[in-house]
C-alpha cells in the first residue's frame, strides 16, 4: 500500500490523502467514525452545523461527491437523510488494513511479488509500456488482451503491474450486469490499494453502439480508475461513444516451437521419459495447457504409485484437457496395433511411416528449417486410404495413432452429410474446430458417400455436393494435423483433388502369400491351437479379405472354447462358412478338398 503500513502509518491520513479529501470532508469521516451506537448517523445539516458551515455544503452530499461514492451510506429516517460510514472504511480506519466488504469474494488482488515471469516473453507488457511512455495523450485507457484460454492474458498484465510495482485487482466482469455497486466498491478498493482494474470476462455487449448506458458507465469508470485491462478471446470493436479514452489491444498467438519445447521443459523439470520436444510437436496446446496437462500426468503417476512421470501419464494428461470428445458425429477408436500387427506390401508401409515422419518433424522441418516462410498453407497431413472393404484401413489408421500418441476418431460421413444446405459444412466446422484442441487423427469412413458425388452438376443437389466435398478438402488443408479418408472406389476421386492430398495409400486385396500371414497372426499367442493347423491351405484356397479372416478366427476361437478347448481346422473352418454365408455364399467340396469332411460332422459346427 503506498503509504506503507509501519508504526507511523495512520489510516485517516492515508485515506485523506489518496482520495484528497478537504478539511471539512475529514472532519466528517471522523465525525461518523467516532459516533457509536444502532441510531448513529448524522444529516447533512447537522455535520455542517457541527464544523461552523453555514452555506455552500449541499454539494459535498451530492451522489457523485467523494463523500457519498466512497465513504457514506445514506439512510431515510423519519423523512431526513441520514449519513453513516461505511463499513468497509470504519474496519480501515480502525486498523484492519485487509479487504473487508460483501462483495471482497467476487474479486482477488494480485501483487507484483507474486507474479512468475512467463517463459513466452515480455512482448504485450513492453507493449503497453510503450503506449503510456509515448506521447502527451492524457485520456484513460483501456487495454486489451485477446487470446485463446491459456494463453497467458492475465500472466501478460500481471507482467506489466510488476514492471510499476503496483498490485492488481481481478473484477469478474459478468457480475456487473446484475449490481453496478459491485464496481463503485472495486474502484474504491482501487484506489485504496494503489491496484490497477482488470475486468475478466466483461460482456462484449458493453462496447456496443447500442449499450449507450453502459458506454458511458465505462467512460466513467476509466476516468475514475485511469488506467483498466480487459481480457478476452476475441479483440473489441470499441464504438464512437468510446471516443473519449484511448484504446489499446494485443493479440496472444499459441507459443512457436522454440517457446512450446521451453515450456514443456519448464514443467517437466528433467523426467527423462517425456521428452518436450515430442509432446511440442503433437499438441498445440497454450501455456496454460501445457502447465495444466503436466498437472493432471502428475496425478495419474501418483495414482500408479510411481514417483516418476512416464509417457502414458502425460499421454492422459494432454487429454484430460480434451475430455469434451468430439460430440456425436465422431467416435473414438482404441489403438494399440503395431506395425508388425499391419500386413501390406512394404511400399505401403514406408509410405505410412513417411507419413508419421511428417507429424513427428513439422515444427522442426517448419520452424527451425525455414519452411514456414515459404509454405503458409496446408501444412496438415492428409492421406487417403484407397481399397477394398476389409483390407486393413481402419487397422492401418490405429497403427498410425499408436505410433505418434495421438487420439484417433471415426466420422461416419453418411452421419454428417445432411440434406438441408449449409448443415453439412456446420458439422464439419464443428469436427474440425474441436479436432484443434488435440490435433486428434481424424478417420473419415466411407469418403464415397461425399466424394462419389464430385460430379458434372446437372441440377441444384449436384451443386451443393460439390460445395460439400470442397468445404471438406478446405478444413483438411486448414487443419495441422492428420486427416484420413478412407475410400473403396479411389475412381471417384478426380485429379484436382488427389493433387491436394499428401499421400495416396493403395490397400491391395491380400495375395496368398499375405494371407498365411495374416492368418497366422489372427490368433493371440494365448490361444491354445492344434499343432496341424494348415495355413497354406486356408491362405490359398480361400481369397478373403484381412477383416474376415479375423472375423473367421474369432468365430473358431469361440467354438474351440465351447468345445474341444482348442482350436483346430475343424471350428476354423466353421468359421469361414460363416463369412462365407454372411455374403450368400456356399463353400463346396473343391474348395475344401480333404477337409471337406469336417462339414459333414453336425457337432460342433
């Protein structure tokens, strides 16, 4: 507090002095003060009368004198008003020097000596430092920071108050809609304070043309107060009734690499096992997120028992931030593949994990090599999975999430796509803008249903197709991280669009030499099976997709376990005549040539 609160400190003084109030003005104050009593309290003629005033001491009660607006309540008795001190004063002048008030809840004063330096810069508070240091401009101004949640707004104004060496008052600016009181009280804190006012979270509606009276009720309030913050996620549009302040806003963008990698090292304090440069790369995440998702990783280690943050930790750290999900239109699939688990050629897979090397070096390729400077757009991975149905495509999208840690979501497009207009490209807004927060891997099933539509436009319904299918590929080429679409029919896809996509990944329908493979790693290694097991034979003499064959081995599995316990050619091959039927489909003596036999057994099939 300015004057200091030592031995010598005298509250009356104190307060006469930062509010300049007169000789007649502080024989009132005392007057109250001294007064005791449930009928205490003095009219406006009685203090006059009491101090030698004869004339001329109406306007020291008026509403917008020192008086009445900081330190007198004023009552209606028996048709008189009557002034009593005000509770909040009468507590500082008898020596509580803390905040005191109905409303001290509703508001948090912050000292310079409490504030830690952000490791993102001093840019915003140098910033305003320089607008006050600038030129003559003598009008109350108002300062405002936007930014995304996190990003450290209140950190940046804190910065600037410590640079002054003045305290700060954090007003939830909501709460002034409902009682204006709340403000005459905070402004008074203020000034007893030496703080600076910070409105959190003030309406956007009070800068409006339209809200005169709250236009003017903030022109008085900088006026009063001289220098005020304001916070949001969007800059302000101040209106001509503002014309009377100056105005100042600053942006807060999402820390570069080199910020993020020194943040995530900050709260990570040296564990070996998370490495800040990785988790840099994956989430965009502001400063206060990352402090956040470390917090949380802390807390699912102790959880464990472990003293030491590992991986998975912070894994659940990041998304606990995240918890929302993606609503209804997007389904989270569980990973866990691995790339032995994936079989495809291996052109395929090189591609794959060319892929993923995009993901793991796009701030170090970007940032640290200079690419930012010549590619301003699209810097995302989009990938297209061409292929026949079960040939491995939602497999190979889990491998790829596996792989770099990343959240991986379904989206059905037949459940996006709409038939009123406009709808569409609002779920896909909606997919894409949640999709941010966590730079997820988004997995469009189905991509024919948008695609196949890509087509000459003979009527209205065509058009708006085509407007669908361009809005999509224009969020894919907005969005940093992964986007797959997964297509059976890659003919549908013209060659202005492939040209727009990163990867083109064919799905081949398996040979028999990749079936055997896959048949061979349909069973978990638990799995108690037959030693004559012929995997040659099921891989050549039966051309099924990757799906149906783990479809077959999972319906053999479950008749060995009613059974004979172990799996053997028997339930196997139960189990293919179930795929087999499930599209009409027979399987006849040739094809099952010696094992024909075990159809013509009724137990256990």
């Amino acid at each position: 507090m300015g004057g200091g609160t030592g031995r010598d400190f005298s509250p009356a003084e104190y307060l006469s002095g930062i509010f300049e109030l007169d000789d007649f003005e502080q024989f009132c104050v005392k007057a109250l003060l001294e007064e005791k009593g449930e009928g205490r309290g003095f009219t406006a003629s009685d203090l006059a009368e009491q101090y030698g005033l004869k004339t001329e001491y109406a306007s020291y009660f008026w509403s917008d004198g020192r008086l009445l607006r900081y330190f007198f309540q004023k009552e209606q008795r028996n048709g008189r008003d009557v002034y009593v001190l005000e509770d909040r004063i009468r507590v500082f002048l008898e020596g509580k020097l803390d905040g005191y008030g109905p409303y001290d809840f509703l508001w948090e004063i912050r000292y310079p000596d409490e504030f830690c330096e952000e490791l993102t810069g001093t840019g915003p508070a140098a910033v305003m430092e320089r607008f006050l240091e600038s030129g003559p401009d003598t009008r109350p101004v108002l300062f405002h920071l936007y930014g995304p949640k996190g990003s450290g707004r209140k950190s940046r104004i804190l910065e600037f108050c410590s640079r002054r060496e003045r305290p700060l008052l954090i007003l939830d600016g909501s709460l002034l809609d409902g009682d204006m009181h709340i403000l005459e009280d905070a402004l008074r804190e203020c000034r007893i304070y030496g703080a600076y006012l910070f409105l959190w979270e003030l309406p956007e509606h009070w800068f409006t043309e339209e809200a005169m009276y709250k236009a003017k009720l903030l022109c008085w309030m900088l006026d009063e107060a001289q220098i005020v913050f304001t916070a949001g996620e969007k800059p302000l549009e101040p209106g001509a009734c503002l014309e009377k302040i100056s105005y100042l806003e600053c942006g807060l963008e999402l820390p570069d690499y080199q910020q993020s990698v020194a943040l995530w090292e900050k709260m990570l304090d040296g564990q070996e096992h998370c490495i800040p440069s990785e988790w840099a790369n994956k989430f965009l995440f502001t400063p206060g997120q990352i402090r956040q998702a470390v917090e949380s990783a802390w807390r699912y280690a102790f959880i464990r028992g472990h003293s030491r943050l590992e991986k998975e930790d912070l894994q659940k750290g990041c998304y606990y931030l995240l918890r929302e999900g993606m609503g209804r239109k997007a389904v989270k699939i569980q990973t866990g593949y691995t790339w032995e688990d994936l079989v495809l050629p291996p052109v395929q897979k090189q591609m794959m994990k060319e892929a993923c090397s995009q993901v793991l070096y796009k701030k170090w390729v970007y940032e640290e090599w200079g690419f930012d400077r010549k590619i301003f757009y699209g810097k995302g991975i989009s990938i297209v999975f061409a292929g026949p149905p079960g040939t491995g495509k939602t497999m190979a999208a889990q491998v790829m999430a596996s792989e770099l840690c990343l959240d991986l979501y379904r989206i059905e497009l037949a459940a996006v796509v709409s038939k009123y207009v406009g709808e569409t490209e609002k779920n896909l807004e909606e997919i894409f803008e949640q999709a941010k927060k966590s730079q997820v891997i988004l997995f469009f099933d189905e991509a024919d249903v948008l695609f196949s539509k890509r087509m000459e436009v003979r009527d209205s319904n065509d058009k708006y197709s085509n407007m669908e299918a361009a809005f999509l590929l224009q969020k894919m080429e907005e969005y940093e991280g992964i986007t797959i679409l997964a297509t059976n029919y890659l003919q549908n896809f013209d060659e202005a669009f492939r040209r727009r996509m990163k990867f083109i990944i064919d799905f081949p329908f398996p040979d028999a030499g990749r079936r055997e493979l896959i048949w061979r790693k349909a069973f978990p290694k638990q799995t108690p099976l037959c030693e004559d097991l012929d995997y040659e034979f099921l891989a050549s003499g039966f051309e099924m997709s990757g799906s149906s064959i783990k479809n077959a081995a999972l319906h053999a599995a479950f008749l060995a376990a009613a059974s004979s316990g172990r799996v053997s050619m028997k339930q196997i091959i139960a189990g293919i005549r179930n795929e087999f039927a499930k599209n009409g489909k027979i399987l006849t003596k040739e094809q099952l040539g010696q094992y024909y036999m075990l159809l013509d057994q009724e137990d256990g099939m």
